[in-house]
C-alpha cells in the first residue's frame, strides 16, 4: 500500500508537504475530524494527515466544493465515518507509515564535526549501518557548529550532526532565519568536562575564576549553557566576570597551548587530548554537573522527514541501531579504531579508548575509571528540550513567551524515535517528561518559567 496506488492527487512534493503541514481551509475540510485528532509534532502525524488528504481526493476528485457540499449535507464526523465505512483509513495509514518501503534516496551526505559525542553517526559508515538499512552514506567532517548549521540550511547536507539545542533555536529563528528543524535521536549523554590549563593547577574553585577566558564550542550548545549554569552556581555572572568565546573544537587545544584560554567546556577527545598534550587537566565531568545530560544528536531538516519519509526512516533506524551498538561498554574498543582514522577524528586510539572506555589519565596525576564519562542513549526527552530552552530565556538567547512545551514536542521527534527503537527490539520509555537533578537542585519541567525566575544571576 502507498500513496501512489491511491491515485496520488498530490502533484509534487511540495503539495503532499503543503497538505501534511499547513492546516488550511481545503486541507483541514478533507477530513477534519481525523486531521484535528493527529499529533503534528512528530513526523508521522503529519504523513498521517497527507495520507488522509490523498484518501478524500482521491474520492472527490480536486473540486473543494464537492467536499464542502458532502460535508455540508453529513457533517465532519459523518463523512469521516462514511469514508472508513468504504475504505479502509486506520489500515492504510498503517500500512504506509509501518511499511515505507525502499528509500527515494540512497545517496545521502550527513554532515558531521569531528568529536566522540559524534560516534553514532560516524561509526555508522565504516561498520555498515547505513547500508545494512539501504543507504549509500557519505559522513562528512566539518569544521565546527556555524559551518554545520549553514551547510544543513542550504541544502549540502540530507541531515547533520548537531547539538541538542540547535535545532531548537534553528526553529525559533535564535541565531539564524528560522526554519523548522527536527531532532528525533539523541547520540550522546555525558560526554564533556571541564578542562582548565594546567598554569591553574592551584585553581580549582571557581569562584577563583574571574577574569578567566572560556571556550565552548558554540552559542547554542549544552557546552556553553553547562558552564554557565555552573559558574553562576558559584556566584560568577558568565556574562560579567568571565569571557566565554566560540572555539571550534578541533581549535580547542591549540588556543589552550597557546594561551589564548584559561580553560573550555569542550566535547572529547579534546578534554582528554589536552591532557595526552601535557598542557591542561580535566577538571570536572559534566556528568557531575547533569548525570545523563544530552550532548549531540542527529538532526535535519523538517522538509527531510515530510519529502522523503522512507529515507527517513531507514536512515533514522540506521542512527538509532548504531547508537545502541556504541551504549555497549563491551563494543568500545572497537568503534575506538573504527573512528580514529583521518577522515573521521585524526586522533590516536589511545585518546579516543580513554573517553570511550571511562578509563583515562585525568591530568593530576591519577588514572580514572567512569565506565559512563560518555554513553549512549537516542530518546530525545521532552523535558531535555524544555530545559535548554529555559537556559536560552534565561541567558537571553530568547526573548517574550516562550511555549516550552510546544517547541520541545515539534522539534524533538520523541514518538519516531520510541517506535524505531521498539521496531528493532529495544527498550523505550512510555513518557517523555521527567524531572532532572542538576547540581543538587530538581527540575520540573512543568514550571518552566519559574524556573527561570528562581535564579539569581540571569540576563537582565
């Protein structure tokens, strides 16, 4: 069963996408009841309502006024029931949606920055999970996080590495024209430190800090709203007391031998390199800051998901089945060589084996073990979203109202990633909202804007 052996009265990609999106008076009236009851935040919901739009056309045809007459004369709920009295809706949304078939693409270019957080997406090309899934998949190393977000706007890149909070500002236009973008996999929790050079050694309180230069890796990262949320915790207002610049990670080291920087909150392997370097030390996981935190994920376009659903689906299950592989303690090694090369981190084994592994050299002279100092774990929770977007109102990222809740759900693609992780025998949560820990203190993400208001240091 597919669209097009309904017919397909959609003439082009971008009707079936108008049809899926836009709400309007025709696309609504073809099949109100039903298309006001789908969840459009996930992808699915909207092909569940091209679908359904394909179904009434294909019984009446383009005239808009046969369908207003009909349903004039029975109703909406009526003419829902009359349509799947005769035809077989729930049955062949189902068929479509559980049976995709064979991708429309197979040539696909996922952008990539050269990082651990990164592993999923790079280790899927070198172990054959994209094309265990159908897809001819090119990862392709970036620079940094702008080069990413620019490259994925303008169409080079099918999808991209990002950071979990870009695209959440992508979509509310934070930091670039605004366009709607979906995270339906997390890569990585954990997975960042703090790194200070080692001229700091006598400074590991924070409130010692004050004057100190900080790289993180980019505006709209966990990177720079972590060591944010820890300064102020220690009385330090990170707009005031300290700078914090934008260094592309594979700059990170250099700008730290060079002494540009005091320290940054980075992603491996450049907290651990830094140390393989002789140059700085690791001063705090950030697991101590948010165990479980969210780092990365895999991330695209909107139109990606609506245009072409089966590419979709096989690349997010491709995705989602490589990052189960890389949770496995006992698969580390591995994927540690596998990464390694050139082409994917030009870094030694032995660095990328000591973030992978937990079992890494801290700079203070001891060796560590933290099997979790990165893992691996694709649900997007809601409450994730809605905390970085608290983090974003709070440091004035973003300005006015702000419907958390309604942003994280549009943009995390919970639901998609919950059945292809069911799909392929792995376990899923039945909610997408829980409180998190963060430095001692609960968050509710049902209080969103108290939140913001309880803290002292904030923007403004």
């Amino acid at each position: 069963m597919s669209i097009k052996s309904l017919g397909n009265p959609f003439s082009s990609k971008t009707d079936l996408r108008h049809a899926a999106e836009c709400g309007c008076h025709t696309c609504k009236a073809a099949a109100p009841e039903v298309a006001d009851s789908i969840d459009l935040s996930t992808s699915e919901g909207m092909l569940e309502r091209a679908v359904e739009s394909a179904i009434v056309r294909s019984v009446f045809g383009q005239s808009d006024i046969g369908r207003r007459s009909f349903m004039g004369m029975m109703g909406g709920s009526t003419m829902a029931a009359a349509l799947a009295s005769v035809f077989p809706l729930n049955e062949a949304k189902a068929a479509i949606l559980d049976n995709l078939g064979p991708p429309e693409k197979t040539d696909l270019n996922i952008g990539f920055v050269p990082i651990t957080c990164a592993t999923p997406i790079i280790m899927a090309q070198p172990l054959g999970f994209y094309e265990r899934y159908g897809l001819n998949a090119q990862v392709i190393k970036t620079a940094g996080w702008a080069v990413a977000r620019d490259k994925s706007l303008n169409g080079e890149y099918d999808a991209s590495h990002m950071l979990t909070p870009m695209p959440l500002a992508m979509t509310l236009g934070a930091g670039s024209v605004a366009e709607p973008y979906i995270m339906p996999a997390v890569e990585n929790i954990n997975g960042q430190a703090i790194v200070l050079s080692n001229e700091h050694l006598d400074k590991r309180d924070p409130t010692q800090w004050k004057g100190f230069t900080f790289g993180v890796p980019f505006e709209y990262s966990m990177h720079n709203f972590l060591l944010r949320y820890y300064v102020a915790e220690f009385g330090l207002d990170p707009d005031v007391d300290i700078q914090i610049r934008v260094v592309p990670p594979p700059e990170m080291v250099a700008n730290l031998r060079a002494g540009n920087l005091d320290g940054y909150l980075s992603p491996d392997p450049f907290n651990q390199r830094a140390v393989y370097e002789g140059i700085g030390f690791i001063h705090l996981l950030t697991k101590e800051i948010w165990e479980g935190h969210p780092c990365c994920a895999f991330a695209a376009p909107l139109s990606f998901a609506t245009e072409l659903p089966n590419t979709y689906g096989a690349l997010l299950k491709s995705i989602i089945d490589a990052t189960q592989y890389a949770s496995n303690p006992e698969n580390r090694k591995e994927i540690s060589a596998a990464i390694a090369p050139t082409n994917y981190l030009n870094q030694p084994v032995t660095v990328i084996e000591q973030v992978l592994t937990g079992t890494y050299a801290d700079g203070l002279g001891n060796v560590q073990r933290v099997p979790d100092r990165i893992d691996f774990d694709p649900f997007p929770w809601h409450s994730m979203g809605v905390w970085i977007l608290t983090q974003m109102k709070r440091w004035g990222y973003i300005e006015g109202d702000v419907d958390y809740r309604g942003v994280a759900e549009q943009v995390y693609l919970a639901a998609d990633c919950k059945k292809v992780m069911e799909d392929l025998g792995y376990d899923a949560p039945d909610v997408t909202y829980k409180s998190h820990m963060i430095m001692g203190k609960t968050f509710d993400p049902a209080t969103p804007e108290a939140y913001v208001d309880s803290f002292a240091i904030k923007k403004g």
